[in-house]
C-alpha cells in the first residue's frame, strides 16, 4: 500500500532538478498547475565533519531541517517521506574519504536526521574508479546503509537504455535491476512574476521511461562473456572502447586488422586507467600487463606490439 508523503530535496549540485521532478511529474499524467508536495534547499551551510569530528554546527543545522521538514509537511496534510541531499561530497567533509572511521560518523549523521524527521535519507554518491564496485571511498558507507541504488556510469548517449540496480535493500530483495531510459518531455509548470501573479510557462527536460519488470542482475547482460569479466576487466573494457569511439586512430598494415578497424596506444590504455584510478592501491603496471594477458586469453582485445584494439567479433 502506498502513501502520499512530502519530500524535502537539498540540492547543492545546481542542477535542473525542479525542472526534472515536474516533467516526471508530468510523465506520469499529473496536471501541470498540481502543487507538488515537493520542497528544495539550495544550500547547507555547515559541513558533517570538522577536523575528522562530528561538526556541532551541522548537528544544531540538521535539527532546524528536520523541524522545518515536519512544518512543511503538515502544510500539505501529509508526513514526511524522504529527504534527498545531491551529493555527500559536497556536505561531508571529509578529509580522506577512504577512512573508515570518517565514513561512519558521516552514516550516523545521516541515520540520525532521518530519526529526527521520522523518514528516510537519500543521500546521493558518486561511483567509485570501478562502477560496477558501487560508491567510492570506505566499504562503511555500505555497511551501514539501509539500501543502495547504483545507476552504473553516465553513458556518453544520454538516451540510451540503462539499468537501475538494487545493490542493497535490507530486509528486502536485492541483487535485482529494471531498465531505464531518458526522453525528451515539454514541460508546464507554474511561475511566480515580479508582480506577485502566477503563469504557466514551457521549458523543455529530460524525464524517465521505466521497464515493467524486475530481473536478476545476472540476466542483464546476454552475453555469456560479459559476464565471465571480472569487475577490474569489465570497467577497463569500457574505457578502452570510450578511447577508441573518440579518438582512436586507424591500425597499421602490419596489425593483421580488418582495413578502418581502430585501436589505440596501450601506454594510452594504461595511463588513462592509471589517471582514473582504476586500480587500487598498491596495484602497478605489472598488473595491469596480468590484465591484458587475460583479456587476451578471453579474446576481448588484440595486441600488437604498440597497439590494442577491440576484435569485431568476441569468441
């Protein structure tokens, strides 16, 4: 059974986010001139952490939200649902975000406005060097988090179909992924003028299409293949398709490949992998040859010499 509730969204990345929750709104058949219960804050003054400790400015802000989440709500008549804060980074404060003890007193923090407003947190993170490894930073954050949503990389094709993956739900199902896509919508939506008065204007977004089902994780991919990579072998596929999409350049003769194929230097390979901290630390450039020697095994990439590129068809 589901319920009507107020949503509260602090919003410090400056993005379209208000545009976006009307053409969803929109999408999903309500009225352009509906007043959604649906409040946003451009700002958080005060950071979690200060020197590594709990910050007390941002404890006695977090209180002055939470009461004001509960006022707003009941404006609406309704209680409140969800608070969303885009991103941590920017409100965290931390000082090495690969501590483990600076993560968990940034997911108290969070565990404690959500028992102060009496719902849930959703705190927005960025992926780590490896999406497919979830958020960055300490294995705390998904330690203590209640659930975990991982919408993978953003794709270069905005509208190109994606999958939602629930990487956590406790209590619940996860493991499981729906599909997704971006489309075009024009949207209405209420504007207040200089003079007080109230009109409908048009703006055009981006807004959600959602499958129908839930599947496996392991089902999103056909491939057998695909599936056979390793987390570190998949995310280091992908860069190397992106570098040859971009910018990779046409083989020599003595590559043996089909005429136009593409490929690109594997020092470029390595240091764009290196720069994007793909490995952990520690790791070197020995393993990443341990790494070219076994996607060469699987027959995901050839290599001559200088070159790497991708063979037209995986066998």
């Amino acid at each position: 059974m589901s319920e009507r509730r107020f949503v509260l969204v602090v919003e410090l990345e400056r993005s379209s986010s208000q545009l976006r929750i009307y053409g969803a709104a929109q999408k999903r058949g309500v009225a352009p001139e509906t007043k959604l219960p649906i409040e946003h804050f451009g700002s958080c003054p005060h950071e979690i952490l200060l020197k590594r400790e709990l910050n007390p400015q941002w404890v006695k802000w977090a209180k002055n939200l939470a009461d004001y989440a509960k006022l707003a709500a009941e404006s609406y008549g309704l209680r409140p649902g969800l608070i969303i804060v885009d991103t941590q980074n920017r409100v965290a404060g931390f000082t090495d975000e690969d501590y483990s003890a600076e993560n968990s007193r940034v997911c108290k923090a969070w565990s404690s406005l959500a028992e102060m407003v009496g719902c849930a947190v959703l705190v927005v993170d960025h992926l780590g060097k490896d999406a497919s490894r979830d958020q960055r930073g300490s294995s705390v954050k998904q330690q203590n988090s209640f659930y975990r949503h991982n919408a993978g990389e953003k794709p270069k094709n905005v509208y190109a179909s994606r999958h939602l993956i629930i990487t956590k739900m406790r209590d619940g199902i996860d493991g499981v992924a729906i599909n997704f896509k971006a489309v075009d919508v024009e949207v209405e939506r209420p504007q207040k003028n200089l003079d007080g008065t109230i009109e409908m204007t048009k703006a055009k977004t981006l807004a959600i299409e959602w499958g129908s089902e839930l599947v496996p994780v392991d089902a999103i991919s056909s491939d057998p293949a695909e599936r056979d990579l390793t987390e570190l072998e998949s995310t280091a596929l992908k860069k190397l398709n992106d570098m040859i999409n971009d910018d990779g350049a046409e083989l020599p003769p003595e590559c043996g490949a089909p005429a136009g194929l593409r490929g690109v230097l594997l020092d470029r390979w390595y240091d764009r992998l290196a720069r994007g901290r793909t490995f952990e630390r520690g790791q070197s450039e020995r393993e990443f040859k341990k790494m070219v020697l076994r996607l060469r095994a699987k027959r995901r990439i050839e290599v001559l010499d200088d070159w790497v590129w991708q063979p037209l068809v995986a066998s």
